[in-house]
C-alpha cells in the first residue's frame, strides 16, 4: 500500500498544474488535515456527469483511497440520510466537495493570520479543518442544519486533531454571536445572498459563495463589505454545489405542464442556454427567478426548460434544419419571451464577458451591475 502522503502529494502537485493551488499554506494543509479522514467507508464517486462508483474501504481500499485523493467531489449521504449510500440514488444531500474546487475558494478568501472565519455547511468538516489548520481552531465557526452531518463532522475533525466550533444551526441565519467575522466560506449553493452575511461583516471583510441562480451553471463569487452595509464584488470562475437548503430547487419550482401557448422563435434555443458564462450572468439577472434545463432528445433535437417559483414555464426545441423553433410558454410571466429579449440585449452590449459583471447585496435585497456597480441591470 502506498503511503497516504504520496496521494496528497501528487494530488497538490495536480491541483497546482491546474491553477488551484498557489499558497504553500494550503498545500502545507492538505498533509496536516488528510482528506481521507473525513470520508465514509463507503462512498459514491462522481463519474464525471454523477456520482457513478461505490467503493467500499473494506473491500478494496487502494481504490478507495485512489478516489478519495483525486480531484473529484464524494457524495457523503442521499435524501438527507433517509436513503443508505449503497442503495443509491440521484438526490444528493451532502458531499465531499472536489479539492480543486475547495482550494479554489479558500484561496479566493485571501485569509491573514488571525482571522476570524464564519462557514455555512459543515458537511463532512474538511474544510473546517483546513481552515481551523490555517487559523487556529478558535478563529473557526462553522455552521451546519443537518445533525446527522454536524456529528459526523465533529468525529472526523477529532480524528484529524482539530477542533473549531462547530454549530448545529441554519447557516441562512449566520451566528451573530461570533460577530464580526474577517471572512464568510460559503460551501453551498446560493441564489439569493442572505444579508445576514453581510451584516455579520467587518468593513472590508469578505463572503465568498457559489452563486447559483438557477439559469444554466453556477459562478465563484467574492463580495465585500463596505462601511455603508452593503457586500459589492464581482464572479470569478465556475462553482457546482448542492444547494442552501432553504433555496433548493425542488422547493423552488414546479414540474413544466405539457400544454401552453404556442409560438416560434427564430433564436436558437442552444444558442442562449451555451453561448458563454457571460451571458448566463446576463440572463440571470435580467430575468429573475428563473430556473433552466437543457436536454438532448434525441436525432440532434434539443429541449430547453424554463420554470419559475410561481408556476410559469416555457419550452424551446431546437431541431436540425428548421429555420425557426417551436416554443410553448405559459402561466404569468412569458419565459421564454424574457430569456430571448436579455440574451438579445446582452448580445447588443457587445457580448460581455462574466468577468465584468458583478453584484451588489444591500438590506433590501441584491442586484447585478456590468462594468461598474452604478451601472446596474435588472428586468
């Protein structure tokens, strides 16, 4: 059996060829808070689309081990622990996150000796761990709404030698009593930034989350506040996490009906749901609330779904050698008809890219701006 620091070795080495890995400290992080401590004996391994292998420790632990240090995120529990891991399941509940992602947004908080941390999502404590290696266990809260996950993190942060405070609570609430906090790691995905966050905030101190609005993927995002209450920053890079789960998105809209008003369109539905990481920025912000889903049909066909929390869907079928596409919509708002005309404005500013955007969150709610924050965009 290899030993285990060969695997976190050659891990970093591949996480800094990547580009996630630049700081010594968390390389030097990754040897002291081994990630195969805070996986379960058995496990299922993303295969690329979803999780796709269940390896069991005790039968084969060198694949095991193999999975647990590749850059590949682990789901940890399904259905929120109603469903046992080796029965199976496509509603993920909870995860070992992929390290090139977690590096990436550890280092995305630009973290200095001393600071105070605020984290929303336990899940298995890695993160808490590296963080709490970083910092100190006393620098460290982390917040996690499952009880389950929260004493299961605990076990493993013991295993590892750490131990920061952990808090079974809705981390949508933050914990004001550890208030101010120098930084906020975000380690689920968020539509809407609760301001909660930002208030807990020292000035100049920063969130950092997946932004995961629900129009095609989600965006790294870093936001600091100011000395006025407000958090202002800008997206970075790509970011796939499961959800906050009061913003989950099966909680959040409905199943598309199958009749609706019909209509044809001469945008390529593919077009709007793949043109660049801008433009879904773009619509997102401009169309509000909604959710997408692109599927392939079959012979070349494409079918892109829109849906929103109030019950309002839109379908668009892109098919080979038409010169115009059939879209059925309906409910209050025309979905369909929003998503075409942002992606046709989005087009008319010259085809931005993610880069330039960014977001605002104040007390009254969060908003997206292009180039500047006194250039805001909306509906």
């Amino acid at each position: 059996m290899r030993p285990v620091s060969r695997y976190i070795e050659e891990l970093a080495d591949r996480l800094a060829a990547s580009g996630h890995l630049s700081d010594p400290q968390w390389r030097a992080a990754l040897h002291a808070v081994p990630r195969h401590l805070f996986a379960p004996s058995m496990v299922w391994v993303n295969g690329g689309d979803g999780p796709g292998r269940l390896l069991d420790r005790g039968t084969d632990e060198a694949a095991w081990l193999a999975a647990v240090y590749s850059d590949t995120s682990i789901v940890t529990q399904l259905d929120d622990g109603a469903t046992a891991l080796e029965a199976g399941g496509e509603n993920f509940t909870s995860s070992l996150s992929a390290p090139g992602i977690v590096i990436a947004f550890l280092e995305l908080l630009g973290l200095m000796d001393h600071h105070r941390v605020l984290e929303i999502g336990t899940g298995t404590g890695w993160t808490s761990g590296l963080l709490a290696q970083r910092l100190g266990d006393q620098n460290v809260t982390s917040l996690e709404i499952d009880p389950a996950v929260s004493s299961s993190a605990s076990e493993n942060l013991k295993r590892a030698g750490r131990c920061p405070r952990l808090i079974q609570a809705d981390g949508a609430d933050g914990w004001p009593e550890g208030a101010p906090y120098d930084r906020v790691h975000v380690t689920c995905g968020v539509r809407e930034v609760p301001y909660a966050w930002v208030r807990q905030l020292r000035p100049g101190g920063r969130v950092v989350f997946p932004w995961m609005p629900g129009f095609a993927f989600g965006h790294r995002t870093r936001l600091t506040a100011t000395a006025d209450g407000r958090a202002v920053g800008r997206f970075t890079g790509n970011a796939g996490y499961m959800m906050l789960r009061s913003q989950r998105f099966e909680n959040y809209a409905p199943a598309v009906q199958q009749e609706g008003e019909q209509s044809r369109t001469k945008v390529d539905p593919r077009t709007v749901a793949g043109d660049s990481y801008g433009c879904d920025v773009a619509v997102a912000g401009m169309v509000p609330g909604v959710a997408s889903v692109e599927e392939e049909i079959g012979d070349g066909r494409v079918r892109l779904y829109l849906r929103d929390p109030d019950g309002s869907w839109a379908v668009a079928d892109y098919e080979p050698g038409h010169d115009d596409y059939a879209v059925s919509q309906a409910g209050e708002r025309r979905l369909w008809t929003e998503v075409e005309a942002a992606y046709l404005r989005w087009v008319s500013w010259g085809c931005p890219e993610r880069e330039r955007f960014g977001m605002t969150v104040m007390p009254e709610g969060q908003h997206l701006w292009l180039d500047s924050p006194d250039n805001p965009i909306g509906p």
